[in-house]
C-alpha cells in the first residue's frame, strides 16, 4: 500500500492508528488528514522520540498493514 491509498482511506484507517499509537487523539488524527509526515510528527511529540524512530514506526505500521490485506487476500 503506498500512502496515497493511505490518505484516500483515512477514515478507516484511524483505528488501526490508534491501536498503535493510543496516546494520539481524535483531534490528532482529524489534523493529520492522513498526510504521512503530520502523522510521523504527531507520533514523534505525542511520544517524545527522535524523527527517525517515529519514520521507522510509521514505516513498519505501513508494512504490517500490507501483510494483513495480502493475508486476506489469500482467505
């Protein structure tokens, strides 16, 4: 999935968000708008960890959504 699809299924992807990253808000996730860097910033604050860490979880949530439709697809 790259993140345009990202973005175009925001709304549904917001709960996947929240399980990973409990401590973002409702608000957060309505000023992120599914743009990835709003997102990698508001894990990096919300959680007070460097760019890079937020960018490599962002990256492996990204990644692990991937596996879990490529696992449906194969249901």
């Amino acid at each position: 999935m790259n993140w345009d699809q990202v973005e175009g299924k925001w709304k549904q992807m917001k709960g996947s968000v929240l399980e990973k990253w409990g401590k973002l808000t409702d608000d957060d996730l309505d000023r992120i708008q599914g743009k990835k860097d709003q997102l990698i910033g508001q894990v990096q604050e919300r959680y007070g960890i460097a760019k890079e860490e937020a960018e490599r979880q962002v990256g492996e949530w990204l990644d692990a959504r991937d596996e879990n439709a490529a696992t449906a697809s194969k249901r």
